[in-house]
C-alpha cells in the first residue's frame, strides 16, 4: 500500500536524510540518489520540494537557523538567569550543533557561495541584534551597563564578531586571537560603560 505523507513532513525527511548523509559522506560526495535511497521516495517527489541539492543544502541552513534563533530567544528571554550567564549562553546556542554542521560551514564559506555566506549575515545581524539587546536592557535596568544606545552597540559587536572572529574571513594566529579577544572585551567595556574587568567573563564564549 503506497504511504501519502504531508508535503511538510515528507520535506523534513528529505532534509534529515541529506544532513544525516551530508555528515557522513560529505556535500560533494552526496548524490541524489543517495538521499532518493535513504528517504526511499521517487526522483519527481524529491524536486517536487528542491530543485537541486543545492537547494536542500540551502533549506537545511535554514531549518538550522530558525532552530538555533529559537534557542537564543529562549535563553535571552530567561530573566531568572543572571544578566552575564544570558549573554553567554545566549551567544553559545548560536553554535551549529547538527549532523552536518562542518559541512554546511564549508559549503558556506566557498567562493560561488559568497552571496549565501553574505545573506546569512545580513541574517545574523537582523536576528541576533535584537535577542542580545533585550539582555543589555535588562542589565542598564539592573544598573549593570549604561549606555543610550543598546540596539547600536550590539550591531557594532555583533558585526565584528561575525567578521574578525570568522576564522574564514580572518586568518589569526592563537597570539594574534588572543590578543582581538583582549581589545574586544576591553572596548565593549567601553561601550557598555564597565569598569575594567567587568566583563571578563565574556571570555567563555571563546572557550577561555
């Protein structure tokens, strides 16, 4: 007996089956037929839902996107957590976690995909912007920052991030990371109005 499925479920198939393959075997690797084989279904179906591979690749980045922006909102919304811990663990969910997050990083970051890697970070600054400065409200509240200005500081931050701190962008010897992490704490000190060392323990989000 042939099995109908929703069209969103059936979609979300496709997508786990290329992230569980992607994972595996890699993007270039992965064929077509590879993901027709896992999900079990005919050629006509899968581009019934994606034109190409490409298209997956672009939806499941996506699907990951919307899940990692859940999880922010979530953390950033968390007003029993100390002002700190938020920011923090704010910025960490926003880490790919999946199956195949190396793969989608790489299949971000080459040339013929300037204009994805260039959408998701009109992304990130459009999205995230707003999460961090619901925090940064918080904390001018609890007396902890002060500046007339939260929403700008966070784009500021949050485009430097996404740029120097993007080893694909930037090439930085451990010396030379160590050394941005440094001026970037002690500027957003400055721009949050801190004492030296107030902010230190944005440190984590570096692993340090």
């Amino acid at each position: 007996m042939r099995i109908v499925k929703e069209a969103s479920e059936r979609r979300n198939e496709i997508l786990d089956a290329a992230d569980e393959l992607f994972g595996v075997k890699g993007f270039d690797s992965t064929s077509t037929g590879d993901i027709l084989d896992r999900v079990k279904i005919a050629r006509g179906t899968l581009y019934y839902h994606f034109k190409s591979k490409e298209d997956i690749m672009d939806a499941l980045i996506e699907r990951y996107n919307d899940q990692l922006l859940g999880e922010a909102r979530k953390i950033a919304s968390n007003k029993s957590m100390p002002v700190g811990d938020r920011i923090v663990r704010t910025v960490m969910s926003l880490n790919l976690k999946g199956k195949s997050d190396a793969v989608i990083m790489e299949h971000i970051h080459k040339p013929q995909n300037a204009l994805m890697h260039q959408k998701i970070g009109k992304m990130v600054l459009r999205e995230v912007t707003p999460i961090l400065t619901e925090i940064i409200e918080d904390g001018i509240s609890e007396g902890l920052f002060k500046t007339p200005y939260p929403y700008e500081c966070m784009e500021m931050v949050i485009s430097y991030m996404d740029t120097v701190f993007d080893e694909e962008m930037v090439e930085l010897t451990r010396e030379e990371l160590l050394t941005r992490v440094d001026a970037f704490i002690y500027n957003l000190e400055r721009l949050l109005d801190v004492e030296e060392g107030g902010l230190n323990f944005a440190r984590k989000i570096f692993g340090m």
